[in-house]
C-alpha cells in the first residue's frame, strides 16, 4: 500500500472504526442496555438468546464465503455497502419490532456482519501491514477497536443516565422506549456516517495486490486434511472457544448486577462500561507479555484469571453483592476475556503452523471458536429465566467456569506440546 503516512492514519483509522461502528447495533444495544431492551421490547432473556444464536448460525455459514467475495470485489465496496445495510437494519430496530422481527433481524445482521465485511476487513489490513508490520497492524486494528468500543459505550451510557433525572425507576415505560429508540438512533447514524468515510479513504486501494495463487481443488482438500491433523489446531480451536464463552457471556453481566443483585440500571450499565475500558489496555499489555514470556504461558495466566473470578461469582452468593465488588470482579474478568482476545490467534505462530496453510488454520479455528455466537446466549437466557434472580446466574458462572477450566488445561498442552514437537514441514 504505497501511501504517506497520513494516508496510513487515515486508513488504518477508518478500519478500526469500521471494525466496531459494524457490531455496535447488534452488540452494543444488549449488551449495555440489556434490562432496558428486554423491557421495551417485551422480551425474555430466552427469545433474545434464540435471536442472537440465529445471528451466530449465520454467522458461521458466513465465514465460510466470505473469502471469496474479499478477493472478487473491491474491499472499500464491501465494507461500506456492510455498514450501510446494517445502518438499515437498525432504523428498523428503531421500530422495536416484535420477538419474530428480532431474530429476523439478528440473522440479517448475522450477513452484514460476517459475509460481506469481516475478510473484506482482515484482507485490508493485511495490505496495509505489508511484509513486515503485520503485528503493528493487527495491534492497532484490535487495540483501537477496544479503545472505541470502550467511548461509544461510556458516552451511550452517560447520555442514558441524563434522560432519567428523577431516577429509572420512576420514568414509564413509554419513556424507557423514547430513550431507548434514541441510543438506537446514535448507533444508526454512526454505522452510516462510518460507511462514507470507508467509501472514501478507501478509494484506490488496490485490492488485488499481495494476491497468492489459488490453490486447484485437489491440493485445497489435501491443504485441508493436513490441517485437520495438526493437534495444536484443534487444542488452539479449544482455547478459542473457552475464551470466546466466557467473551459472550459478558453481556450478561448488565443483567447480573440488576437481576442477581438488584443493582440500579444505570449503575449496571456502568460497571458493564468501566469493564470495557479493560480491553484496549488488556489486549496490548498481555500481547506484550506474550512475546516475552510466551502466548500460551500467558494464555493460561488468563484463564486462572476466569477461574477465580467465575468461581467468585458463582459461589459467593450475595457476599459479592456490592457496587464495588461486583464493578472489582467485572474488571477482572474483563482484563482476562480481552487478554485473551489480543493472544488467541497469535498461537499460530508459536503453534509452528506452516505459514502456507494460516487461512485454512484460521477457517476452522473460527469455525470450532465462534460456536458460541450460537450456543451461549440461548444457554444463558434459558438458566436466567428458569432460576429467577440470582440462582440462575450462579448456575452460568458454573457453566463458565467449566469452560475456563477447559481452556486452562489445553493452554497447558499446547505449550507442553510445542515445546517437544519440531517445527511443522510444509509440502
């Protein structure tokens, strides 16, 4: 990518930008105001969660694609178009549709999200790395999409507790909505304003260069078995989706301080805001330390993280039922699910992975990975709402910490693993 370096900003700036403006609608909405949403929309936790598992059925189908479509159309058309169609489905969300128009929703978005924009974005960076900045680019890609994330949720939420100035409590439910509707707006207007800046920073890249040879369709499927043989890609694909549980998981969390432990909304929607300030700081440090001490030795530090603070909210009881202390273990778990996020995919390296056979590593290290997208917000909501108040989130914090203990254990054998074995031939 033969730019200046304020070109360079300019682009990197509008990936990481685009990379979380696209899951804002989707994520941000339930994730920082769950008890809201799920009170205007008339909902149960359990109907959101089969909403959201369609997204992540799709979602997976979607990986799958999506390559082809990145190496066929023009990266800055796929993206914006992306962003844009789902700027969409969020003035139709503004509607508050009902509980089928949610999961038809989710599942469109589970499209605009994944198949026309995730390798369209990856394929970018890529480029814009070049040979010998690929670490620089995806550092900044995932850091400042955390750093992102981390202000639009703080802003969200610091304009959600203004609309309620005598208190949530006494404002009705048509006012919860009109309130609701406007945060709906905010991300809506963001997606699309993020869309032009795509379309525009973006022009002239040429996407066709670096482009490797395709594969014929009998070495794909040898590439593939080889693959599939390899051990640490099946110990990495465990580490991925340990992680990834305890990840989605966090959107529970909102729900948790209110429901579990009757915390006010407002303050809900806080501790679930200050936990996302852990990412941009967590993914960098514990990156760092990886490449000193070892991505798997860290990995594993993450996990003992998850283990002490599921294990605390699992069987404290109301013993961990302050502000603080919850705001305390949230800030724990947050600085071990976005550690891990930072870490995960760079066991591909230490893993000794033949650099010719990444894609297909990374194809079905996401596909084992990712299945959370599926599963954990349907387990969630169903342990929520057959275990009212805070028995049933005791039971997912136990659920979560089998997963971490899961994940520690192939943290552990990986890198038991890779220090025996030799580095992997390439045919």
């Amino acid at each position: 990518m033969r730019r200046n370096r304020w070109q360079r900003g300019l682009v990197i700036f509008s990936l990481v930008a685009a990379g979380e403006a696209i899951f804002t609608l989707p994520y941000h909405v339930t994730r920082f105001f769950r008890p809201t949403f799920l009170e205007v929309f008339e909902l149960s936790a359990t109907e959101l969660g089969v909403a959201q598992s369609a997204y992540g059925i799709i979602a997976m189908a979607a990986y799958f694609f999506g390559g082809p479509l990145a190496d066929r159309l023009e990266p800055r058309k796929l993206l914006a178009s992306s962003l844009w169609a789902t700027a969409a489905g969020g003035l139709y969300l503004s509607t508050f549709p009902d509980v089928m128009g949610v999961m038809l929703l989710w599942g469109f978005f589970g499209l605009t999200n994944i198949l026309l924009f995730w390798a369209a974005l990856i394929k970018v960076t890529r480029l814009w790395g070049g040979q010998d900045q690929q670490g620089l680019a995806y550092g900044l890609l995932d850091g400042g999409r955390g750093l992102l994330a981390a202000l639009l949720a703080s802003a969200g939420v610091f304009a959600f507790s203004l609309a309620f100035p005598m208190g949530y409590d006494a404002a009705t439910l048509e006012q919860k909505g009109w309130v609701l509707r406007q945060v709906i707006y905010g991300y809506t207007a963001i997606t699309a304003a993020i869309g032009l800046l795509v379309w525009f920073t973006l022009r002239n890249l040429d996407h066709a260069e670096p482009h490797s040879d395709s594969l014929a369709l009998a070495d794909f499927l040898q590439q593939i078995k080889a693959v599939i043989r390899l051990r640490v890609v099946w110990l990495q694909g465990i580490i991925v989706v340990c992680a990834y549980t305890s990840y989605k998981a966090f959107d529970q969390y909102a729900l948790f301080a209110v429901r579990g432990h009757g915390i006010d909304e407002v303050d809900a929607a806080q501790i679930v805001a200050a936990g996302a300030w852990t990412r941009p700081v967590a993914a960098l440090l514990l990156g760092i330390l990886g490449d000193r001490f070892g991505i798997s030795r860290m990995t594993l530090l993450c996990f003992a993280l998850l283990i002490v603070s599921h294990s605390l909210f699992a069987f404290t009881g109301t013993a961990l039922g302050t502000l603080s202390m919850i705001l305390l273990n949230t800030l724990v778990t947050g600085t071990a699910i976005f550690g891990l996020r930072g870490l995960y995919f760079g066991l591909l390296e230490e893993g000794k992975i033949p650099a010719v056979a990444t894609g297909t590593a990374v194809g079905l290290v996401s596909v084992i990975g990712y299945t959370p997208d599926v599963y954990i917000a349907a387990v969630a909501g169903y342990l929520i709402d057959q275990h009212p108040g805070l028995l049933g989130f005791q039971y997912l914090f136990v659920f979560l910490l089998g997963f971490s203990l899961a994940g520690a254990i192939a943290a552990i054998l990986f890198d038991r693993h890779t220090r025996a074995e030799p580095a992997i031939e390439s045919d």
